[in-house]
C-alpha cells in the first residue's frame, strides 16, 4: 500500500512538471526514456539468453 501510495505522488510530480514546460521539452523527454527502456529490454532479454538455467544435472 505504501509503494502505491508513493508511486502516486511521484506520478503526480511528474505530471504537474509536464504539464509547466513545453511541448518539445515534454516530446524529447518521452523520447529519451523511450531509448532508455527499450535499450534496457533488448539487453536483458539478450543476457537471459546468454545465461545457462538454473538447474543443471537433473537432479530433483
């Protein structure tokens, strides 16, 4: 409940700062989070790959 509570403040934060700057502020602001989280996918689904499972040898 807590995490909730704080997620909605800094959503709230966020939206009163985007809504007091420009548009192309806001625009390449989107973008570069945008990069930023599909840079961070692409990563972590190729590192998944690359990691050997969890259990190895059959044991149960």
């Amino acid at each position: 409940m807590l995490f909730l509570v704080a997620a909605l403040m800094l959503m709230g934060i966020v939206l009163g700062t985007v809504a007091h700057v420009p548009v192309h502020v806001s625009l390449a602001a989107t973008a570069a989070i945008a990069c930023w989280l599909l840079l961070f996918a692409v990563r972590e689904r190729t590192a998944r790959h690359h990691r050997p499972s969890g259990r190895q040898g059959g044991r149960s």
